[in-house]
C-alpha cells in the first residue's frame, strides 16, 4: 500500500548515500536528493544541457541554469546562491534539500495584489526558521544526528488575538516551538526569536517522533543490501532490486502480539515490482514485510508468508495505453471587472467573510479569527478552524496488512507532503495560488509554490421563486457564490483534496475528497468464479485480474474552536419526535421537538444520526425573535461512498484502545489551547489513546463556556472497477449553518442580475 510516495528505487536510494558530501556549518554535510525529488513540490520541468554541464530548469515564465558542481545558478539571469552544488551520479542529477526554497523563495507567483499587513498567528517566515534552527544547533544540546520534525509559531493568547483583531492595540512575542527527534528520543523546546535563546529541552518519555525522510532513505538503503530480503525476492523470481519500490510504513501497536518491542525505532516494508507502465502500486510482492531497526540500521526480521505471483499486466493511469483521447473544448472562468476576492498578507476578504489562512506541517490550512460582517456588525464566529486528525484502517488480518492503520497527519505530516497545485485542472483557472514555507528535517526553510488555491465559483441559484398570483407576479432568483480554500496532501497512494467553502449565507462546508490509487493485494483469483475467489476476496473487491482493493475507512476529524458571538457558548440538542396528538381534530399524532442544553463532556461524545439537529450556540446572545444565536453541525452533509458511522472494529483491539476519535462523530470539550489533536501529541506506536477519550476524562462542563467542537466525519470505502487504476474523486461533506444566527435571509441584498445596468 500506502504511504509517501518514494519516487527513489532501492538503487537510487544506494547512489545518494554515496554522493560525495560538501562541507556546512555546524560541522554536518547537506542531504542531497534526486532532482525530480526536489522539483516535484515546485510544479517546474528540468533537462539537462546538450553537454550534461547545466541543468535547465522551466517554470512559468522563469528559465533557470543551474551549472553542474557550481554553487550559484541564474534565474532569469539573476545570480542566486545555493548552499551546495547540483551534482552528478550514474547518470543522474542530485541536488542539497534546500535546493527549490533557494531558486523559488523571492520569484513564487501569486496572481492578486496583496499588502503588507501582519498578523500575529502568521506562520514563521524563512528568515524566523533559519533564526530558529540556527539558535537549537548553536545550543549546547545540539548533537549532529539530530532531526527536526517541527518548528512552528507558539500559539499567542487567544483572547489578546481576537482584541487585536478587533483593533485594540496588543503586544505579542514571536516565539518558535521546535520538536526534534535524537535517534528515539523526542526532546520539544521554544525558541525566543527575539533574543535567540533556546528555552527548554524536554525529552518526552515513552514518545516515537514522526517519521522523518531520513527515515524513508535509510530504509532503502537497508532493504537494498539485505541479502535476506533479496533471497526472498528471489523465491517470487525477481532476481533486480533495482526495479523493487520499498514503501516504509508505521508499525502500529499491539501489546507485544506483534513480536516487536515497543522501545524500539521501527517500520515496516512492503514492497512493489516497478515494470515501467508508470504504476508500480499495481505490482505489489505480497505476503513479504521487512521490519527494519532505525537505530541499528538493519533488518530485524522478515516475514514471509508464502509466494504469491506479483500481478504483471501493465495498467498506466496516465491514459498512455487509451486508443482514443477524449474530445473536451476549453472551459474558462472569465472575471472580467477583477477578483471579488482581497487579500492582506495572509488575511482574506470575501463578501462578508473575514480570515486569517496559513498552512501547518502537520494538519494543513489552518483558518483563524473568522467572522461574518452582518450589516456593519463584525460578529465572530470561529477562532480556529483546520483538520485535527485522521486514520485510514484496514479490515485485512493477514502479515502485509493488519497493521496498517494509518494516522497521517500525526505519523508523517500532512502539510508538509502538500501536492503543489497545477491550474486549470487542480483548481480553476481564475484561482490565487498560493505558497507555504515550512521546515525540513535538517531545520531549513523550504517553499511550496501553489501550496493553496482561493478562488470564487458558481454554485447554483442562491434562492428562486417564481410568483403567478399577488400583486407582485415573476420571478425572484439570485445567484449563489461560493468561496472556496484549497489544498491536497499526497500520501503514498492516495491524494486528499480538502476545501473549506464559505457561502454567503452564512453556511461553511468541509469537504474532503480521495482521488489517487487504490491500495491493492496481490491474489491468485482472476474472476470472481474461481474456486479460490471466495477466500481472495474476503476482505476486499476483485478490482482487476490477480488484484483485490482492501475495504478500509477514511476518517477524518476536524478541530473547530467555534465562538459563536463571543466565547462563551453552549451545545444544544433538538430532536424531531411523533407525539400523540392531543389538541383535537382528526389527526392521530403530531410533530415536535425535544430540546435540552448537554452539560457535560462526556454527554456530548455521540454518534451522530442525521434526523436530528445539534447545535453550538451562545445563551447571551438572541436573535430579534428571542432565540439564543447558534451554529448548527453535520458531521454527514452527503458524500459518493459509504458514511463511516463508526470504527468498524471491535472495541477489544488495540487500534481502537488507542484511537477512539474514529467512532464518534461529535465531542464538545473545554478550551484549553494545549489540547490540539484528537489522536494526541505522539500518536507513533503508542500504547493508549492520547487524545479525546483523554480530554473529556474529567467531564468539565461545556455550558456557557469557552469550548472546542471536534467534528468526525468519514467514509467507508469498499472498492469497485471503476475505481481502477485511478479513482475519481470520491467526496464526503460536512457543514457548519447558522441556526438562528440571523434575523432573516442574510443574502436578500443580492443584486439582481436582471435589474443591473450593461
């Protein structure tokens, strides 16, 4: 299956490590990468120059040289240093880590005016990176084989960011929280960038760090010189390691049933045959798992369950082997007098919406201090706003696959494996495409151009009625706009496509989508009617001759610190219900409403059923009819495959023991601003759940308080032909509404297009 796609093979891996290293400060040497590695984030194309001394790189309308063993390359002509020198080995072309940041840091494209104002939850910028990574390795904990898997802006006080927000002046420190890992040890500490100085390092007790790209490269390394592993290559007939793809993967957890002590730093290998159709996810070498030993940078065992043939028929998912092309006329989205959208540094105004958006190399985008301008009033509705967690768990117990059960934000970090944006087919040709700079293992700055698209859409008629009687007969009808934020993390196999939508009614939808590859095992079954079928396909679909789509879930929650005017706010239940009628007439029964205010945190943990209504609202605050103002939440707001009501695991096994968000769709708890992921800090083989059954042990109250709403939503996806080699997009949506919020239709200041002038 699954994870980050290593687009090195085991003999690319075994060329880098022997590189020859450039000296750097601090007394280490720079990682060096294939290029293709290097450009993938940045959208560009590259060749080499008739002589093989420069490297030609095009993007846009930039023409970058980049001389061969060099420590400067030209954009545009501009001279631009580089920290080491491209270089060449057995035929290919590797160039240091920090490479794309280098070339594209002061030329990303963005096509909107912005300014210049800050905020202060913007993320770190380059310069507050290097400050930052330059101030932990002059410290005196710093040792050479440390790596860095975060650092972020430390979250300011959130009540002096929603006065700033409204104009009162405030001060703020900008301050680096930094997690690094020292072979199995994770230390955290904060950074003062003002002064330098380094505060604190803390070595977090029993905690696996993420996996870092060290990781994936030493991994290769290790499967590519096991003469174990090749001796069991061999018994399936493959005698070239070059063409094996080894994936690493997290080893889960499972109380010692495993065989794997949880002190030590491990994943897991599954590997696939690369034949050259540009698909070698179709090719999986089943039944062989190498658990490979971090620290000893050696294979601790394998496990071989038998020789099953690796599928072989080439299926290209880039339309190569199609007879016929599709006949498709351009589609244009025209806006002719300008954008509707503005910007002010990272700071974005859309009709009445008003938002902070940063990406996090962890969860993603992250929208702050948002609100609704409701006829001159600025009223707050969401402090914070971004993707908690998620898990993909498969139901299949055999040895390449009952551990897999992927937490992908907490294990890898999804921002950080951000699929840079390509227009007009990822995103609308009139999106804004914008960049992100995050951090990488070494604690440099890196850039991801189109990191996030913002664009306005069509979305249907916002409301219509067609009138034949009164004294006002015809037709009312406006168009409904929608502004749409979005991002896609690739992770091995799959690509998630979030968007956050934003109506101007006052509605929110969350939509994530899954498109990529399926994850799919290598069976003996051609059909469906052979006699060895009903096993094969046991725990998955038949998809294609000799391979089965695995059934697994896509679940996903989502940390939203909702204030809805203010605060202090509450969650309320109403439920639809038949009574006997007892007001006369002929009618047997009736409809009504029974409605009570949750007090508690553990009351509020619920599945969620979607014939009833549950809401965050704030009790000081009513509309003109005397409601308390409320945002309603829907976990389910439809989707193309099966809703994920809940982990389809028993409550007995160890993924469920340390997971719980998955099973319930609803959790309300208090404020507290350490309490950032559903699946806790350090979610990498731990024992127990971390996270939210953690956060409401304590049962606070959640009435008229400062509260967190956690939202899971999610899909159960059992695979079909139609989903090979590629899957279409497959969506599940969520929505916040207001729910009393306004006093009336919010949108009935829609022009009329029939009424405006030419």
């Amino acid at each position: 299956m699954y994870k980050k796609k290593i687009a090195l093979s085991v003999a690319l891996a075994s060329s880098l490590l022997l590189s020859s290293p450039t000296t750097m400060a601090h007394g280490g040497s720079p990682d060096y990468l294939p290029i293709t590695e290097a450009l993938k984030s940045s959208g560009a194309s590259y060749q080499l120059s008739e002589d093989k001394s420069e490297l030609l790189i095009t993007s846009g309308d930039a023409d970058i040289r980049v001389p061969l063993g060099e420590s400067e390359a030209f954009y545009n002509g501009r001279p631009i240093q580089l920290s080491a020198p491209a270089k060449m080995h057995d035929g290919e072309v590797f160039v240091e880590r920090a490479f794309t940041h280098e070339l594209f840091k002061d030329h990303v494209q963005q096509n909107i005016s912005t300014g210049d104002a800050s905020h202060p939850l913007d993320s770190l910028t380059a310069e507050e990176i290097t400050k930052a990574s330059d101030a932990i390795k002059a410290s005196k904990y710093y040792k050479d084989n440390i790596r860095f898997t975060e650092i972020r802006l430390a979250d300011p006080a959130k009540e002096k960011v929603w006065k700033w927000s409204y104009g009162e002046s405030q001060d703020f420190e900008r301050l680096a929280r930094f997690t690094v890992v020292d072979g199995r040890k994770v230390i955290e500490g904060t950074v003062d960038l003002a002064t330098g100085t380094v505060h604190g390092w803390e070595h977090i007790e029993g905690a696996h760090g993420m996996v870092t790209f060290d990781d994936f490269i030493a991994v290769q390394e290790i499967v590519a010189s096991s003469d174990a592993y090749k001796a069991a290559l061999k018994k399936r007939g493959i005698d070239d390691v070059n063409k094996v793809v080894a994936t690493p993967l997290t080893v889960g957890y499972f109380g010692g049933d495993d065989g794997l002590e949880h002190e030590l730093k491990l994943l897991k290998v599954v590997s696939y045959l690369d034949i050259g159709d540009g698909n070698y996810w179709a090719h999986p070498i089943e039944n062989l798992v190498a658990v490979v030993d971090l620290e000893k940078k050696s294979i601790l065992k394998i496990e071989d369950d038998g020789v099953i043939p690796v599928p072989m028929a080439p299926r290209p998912y880039d339309g190569r082997n199609q007879d016929k092309i599709a006949d498709v006329k351009p589609l244009m989205v025209v806006q002719p007098e300008g954008k509707n959208v503005s910007m002010s540094g990272n700071t974005i105004n859309w009709q009445n919406w008003d938002f902070h958006l940063k990406l996090d190399a962890r969860v993603g985008p992250v929208i702050s201090t948002l609100t609704y301008d409701d006829q001159g009033d600025k009223r707050k509705i969401m402090y914070e706003g971004s993707l908690g967690g998620m898990i993909v768990p498969y139901g299949d117990p055999d040895v390449g696959w009952y551990f897999k059960a992927y937490l992908d934000s907490g294990e890898y970090g999804m921002g950080n494996l951000t699929s840079p944006l390509v227009p007009g087919t990822d995103a609308p040709n009139n999106a804004t495409l914008l960049p992100a700079t995050l951090v990488d293992n070494n604690g440099d700055p890196f850039t991801i151009p189109n990191a996030i698209a913002v664009f306005e859409r069509y979305a249907g008629p916002e409301f219509k009625h067609n009138e034949m009687l009164g004294s006002s007969p015809g037709n009312e009808s406006r168009e409904r706009r929608e502004l749409v934020v979005r991002w896609v993390s690739t992770i091995g196999n799959y690509d998630y496509m979030f968007d956050w939508i934003f109506m101007a009614n006052g509605n929110i939808k969350l939509t994530v989508g899954a498109s990529g590859i399926e994850a799919v095992k290598a069976v003996k079954s051609r059909t469906i009617h052979d006699e060895t079928a009903e096993e094969d396909t046991r725990y998955g679909t038949l998809i294609d001759h000799n391979i089965v789509g695995t059934t697994h879930q896509h679940i996903y929650n989502f940390r939203l610190d909702m204030d809805i005017d203010g605060t202090q706010n509450s969650m309320r239940e109403i439920d639809p219900v038949v009574a006997e009628n007892t007001a006369g007439g002929p009618r047997k029964s009736v409809m009504i409403t029974n409605e009570r205010v949750v007090p508690t945190e553990l009351e509020a943990v619920q599945k969620f059923d979607p014939s009833t209504i549950r809401l965050l609202t704030n009790p000081n605050k009513e509309n003109r009819m005397g409601y308390p103002v409320g945002y309603q939440v829907i976990p389910f707001a439809g989707g193309t495959h099966p809703i994920a009501k809940g982990a389809l695991f028993s409550e007995d096994e160890w993924l469920f023991k340390r997971v719980q968000f998955m099973d319930k769709q609803i959790w309300v708890t208090q404020y507290k601003p350490e309490e950032r992921f559903p699946e806790g800090k350090y979610p990498n083989r731990a024992k127990t759940d971390a996270g939210l059954s953690v956060f409401v042990e304590d049962n606070e109250s959640i009435e008229n308080t400062d509260t967190v709403l956690w939202m899971t939503t999610g899909a159960t996806h059992v695979a079909r032909a139609e989903e090979w080699p590629m899957m279409p997009t497959e969506y599940v949506h969520s929505m916040l509404k207001p729910w009393n919020f306004f006093d009336q239709t919010p949108t009935l200041n829609l022009p009329d297009p029939e009424n405006q002038e030419n």
